[in-house]
C-alpha cells in the first residue's frame, strides 16, 4: 500500500483517498513571466512521476493544474519588455506547454487559467467577507487570519511565531500583519475586472483555492508543491477554503525538496540558475528525468554538471543493456521455460522485480529504490548474458520488458534512447562533422550547408559554437 508523507500531519501516512479507486490531484503551476529553471522543473517531473505511478497502481486520477497568466511579476516584466502583460503571459504560458512536453511531462487535465476564472473567484471573495472572513480597504480585500483558528496548522506554527519569525510586511490598512490579500485594485494602467469592491484582481493565493474547488471538488485527495510553498501560500489555501466551505481542504499535502545549483541556493538575480529548455538541449529528456528520480523527492538535490553527466551515464547504461537484448532476439534464443537451473533462478528474480519495485516506491514514492530494482535487473541481465550458453537467453528480453514496465511510471526508457546516442552512430557522427568541419576550413560551404541540411532532416541538429560544433537529437523527428 502507498504511504505518503503528509504535510499536514508530520507522517508518513497510508494512503486513501475519499473515494474509493479515484484520485483527486492538484499541484501548484508556474506564474508565467518567463521560462522555468531547473529548480520550477523539479515538482513539475517528480508530480508527473506520482500521477502516473497512482494510474500504475490502478487509480483512476484527475491532474489540475493552474496557470497563473496575471500577477504583479507579469506586470512588471511585460512593462519591462513594452508590450501588454496578456501578451507576455501568453508567449510564456505556451513556452511553458512546450518544455513540458519535451520534459515528458504529460498535461494536467485540467489546466486552469487565474484569467479564466476571474468570476469564480469575485464570488468566493464574497463569500468570505459575508462570513466575516474578509475585509475591505479602498478597493482591496484582505483575509482576517486571526477568524480562522486553525490558521498555522500546515507549517507547525503558532500564528505569534509567524508573525515574529517571518517578514510579513507593515501596512497600515490591515487589521493584522499576517492578513493577507484576496483581492487587489488597480490602477487604470493595470489588468483589472469590475467587482463589488471596484476595478481590480485577484491576491495570488485565492486562484488555487478557487481552481483546485471548481475542478475536483470541496475536499480534494493531494495538494503537492514545493517545500518553498509551505508558508505562506498553501497556509492560506487552506485558510480561503477551509474557512469558506467547513471542510477540509486537502487530505494529503505533499511536498518537493528545493533544487541547489552547484551546492548553493539557486537565485535569478546572483545568476545562479538553468533554464531547463538550455539543459534538454544538452542532455535530453531521459537524462534529466532520471535526474531528478534518483533522488527522493523530499530531499535537497543538488544540480551540477557532474551530476547530470552521472544520470546520463545510467541511462545510457539500461540502453545499452536493451541494445544487447535486441541483438540476441534475431538469433535462436531457446524456449519459453527455462531449462538451466541458472535459467529457473534468472526467471525468478525477473518475476518477482515488480513486487519489489513496488514495495519500494510504496515507500513515500521512493524513486531511487525503484530505480534500484531496475538495475539489478540490468546488472543480473548483464551476467546471465555471460555465462548463460545460449539455451535460456530469451529470459533477456523477459527482463527488458520488465524493465520497460516498471519504469513506465517515471516515463523512463521507453523510447530507443535516442536522446543518449552511443556507440558507432556517435562515431559516425563524430566523423561527419570533422569532415564538415575541414570542408568549412577550406571554405566549401555548399557542401558544408549540405551535410547540415540532410542531417537536420534526418533528426539531427547541429551547432556551430565558439568552442566546436555540439549536436544534438531531436526527438520530435524521430
Ligand atoms: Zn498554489
């Protein structure tokens, strides 16, 4: 049975949803005023990963996710950038669509945009200034935290050590510093929609609420996001839901550990940071996948080159594995049973890979246990290709196929490892661009532009830098 670490409670609990075989998921999406990094990637992957293993298990799962494409942040920038802040959220909203879909990263079922939803929320704002729970300045609407008893229950804390132990910024219009904002004006110059308490837009928390409510439901199963979200976003959450509705919110909150970059704290402004479209074209998509799985998702993880070098060489590990597979399934490889007590042994293990991989990832989504289990298949894959004599070597692709299913969930290796190319065809290729290469030194540049061209039509993309001519495979070609 899965067990889950819940926010909410400190422990690793069973987990269960509401209703029985169907799973009600939210997670929280990007503000769109960019491209995402490395670290806005890490939920994105590993809640993807979870989504999918719940399927695995049986469950029948509905994914929302929200879209913020209206937030102070999009303002500034698209001021910055001198056109209109829906433009700006557009061109990043599908930016953001794009690297998912190269990330692997399957779509939310419901992917909710903040601007579609603007109606929902007046109403839910209402709602809670009739119950006494929001309150009106000079067109703005805050939420009176000290109403809501239970507020602090998702952080651990008292609403005193919130108040002293966080920066909640002095403003005179609110009752209370740890009040915070469900509705906005604006300025004329701003985005705004007409609403009971004059032109404005919605706080940043009250869109998760209002969205994670219209699509699954009052009482949702799992609320995950980043640990950086904890407090204050989904302490509020909880408090515009919960204090509207009467009931609880979520029933499992869980949390992703933050991405370090280099060993340090990743920061846009110390420039400290990845987009992740820069590291899919040095590494692809399974590489960084498996990245982020061979890590627990509640742990720190720490991007560097080294370590996603490491993941591609694991990757490329299981691929050559199923290269050898693949060699022997042209020849005759025997029968269906096993014949040598090698081959009885050999079969065991591989039926009984499932049980253990799903033990291990039961385990809070253990991921790197999971993975563990497929490379003891590779590995007892490998050896039983040396000393097998021949008879039972169809168990190979037994265990390749297993390994195919049981990585499913973490949308690994079920490709032909295009992305991490290897061997003869890399040397090929090595080969092709030197000789591109010299032709270029000697100025032929037709033929040069040529061998771009056809390669470029065949899926492989090539890139003149300072420092040498990279390629890389794109997929989508393939
Ligand atoms: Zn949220």
């Amino acid at each position: 049975m899965l067990k889950l670490h819940n926010t909410l409670t400190g422990k690793t609990e069973e987990f269960e949803p509401l209703e029985k075989g169907k799973v009600r998921f939210y997670s929280c999406g990007p503000t769109v005023y960019d491209y995402f990094h490395i670290g806005n990637a890490r939920p994105f992957i590993v809640f993807d990963g979870l989504r999918r293993y719940l399927e695995f298990k049986g469950y029948e799962v509905e994914f929302t996710q929200n879209v913020t494409d209206l937030d102070d942040k999009i303002i500034n920038r698209a001021e910055e950038e001198g056109i209109e802040p829906n433009a700006l959220a557009r061109k990043y909203a599908d930016a953001y669509f794009e690297d998912l879909n190269r990330l692997g990263v399957r779509e939310a079922d419901n992917k909710s945009r903040v601007t579609e939803y603007i109606p929902d929320i007046i109403e839910h704002v209402e709602a809670l200034v009739e119950k006494g729970y929001g309150y009106e300045v000079d067109g703005d609407v805050y939420f009176r935290v000290k109403e809501f008893d239970e507020y602090g229950k998702l952080s651990g804390r008292s609403v005193d050590d919130l108040k002293s132990g966080s920066r909640v910024e002095v403003d005179e219009r609110k009752e209370d510093p740890l009040d915070f904002a469900l509705w906005k004006s604006s300025d004329p110059e701003e985005p705004g929609w007409d609403s009971p308490w004059g032109r404005g837009r919605p706080g940043w928390h009250i869109e998760c609420s209002v969205m994670a409510q219209q699509t699954l439901g009052e009482t949702i199963d799992i609320h995950a996001g980043g640990q950086d979200l904890i407090f204050p976003h989904h302490e509020n959450e909880i408090a515009q839901s919960e204090a509207r509705t009467g009931e609880q919110f979520s029933r499992y909150w869980v949390h992703n550990g933050l991405l370090r970059y280099e060993g340090d704290k990743m920061s846009k402004s110390l420039g400290n940071f990845e987009y992740a479209r820069n590291v899919l074209d040095d590494f692809g998509k399974e590489t960084v996948r498996y990245f982020y799985f061979s890590t627990h998702y509640r742990k720190p993880l720490n991007f560097s080159e080294k370590n996603l070098s490491d993941a591609e060489s694991a990757v490329k590990k299981v691929y050559e594995f199923f290269n050898t597979v693949d060699e022997i399934e042209t020849q005759e490889t025997g029968g269906q049973t096993p014949n040598t007590e090698e081959g009885k042994e050999f079969s065991r293990f591989i039926e009984s890979a499932e049980s253990r991989f799903v033990e291990e990832v039961d385990k809070d989504f253990n991921t790197p246990g999971g993975l563990g289990v497929i490379f003891d298949l590779v590995n007892e894959g490998n050896k039983f290709r040396e000393k097998s004599s021949g008879g039972d070597l169809f168990l190979l692709k037994k265990a390749k196929d297993t390994i195919r299913k049981l990585a499913s969930p973490l949308g690994l290796f079920q490709g032909g490892g295009e992305d991490t190319l290897r061997g003869l065809e890399e040397e090929f290729l090595e080969l092709l661009l030197n000789v591109r290469n010299e032709l270029r030194d000697d100025q032929h540049w037709e033929l040069a532009d040529r061998i771009r061209s056809e390669l470029k039509e065949i899926g492989v993309v090539i890139k003149d830098r300072e420092e040498g001519t990279r390629w890389k495979i794109d997929t989508d070609k393939l």
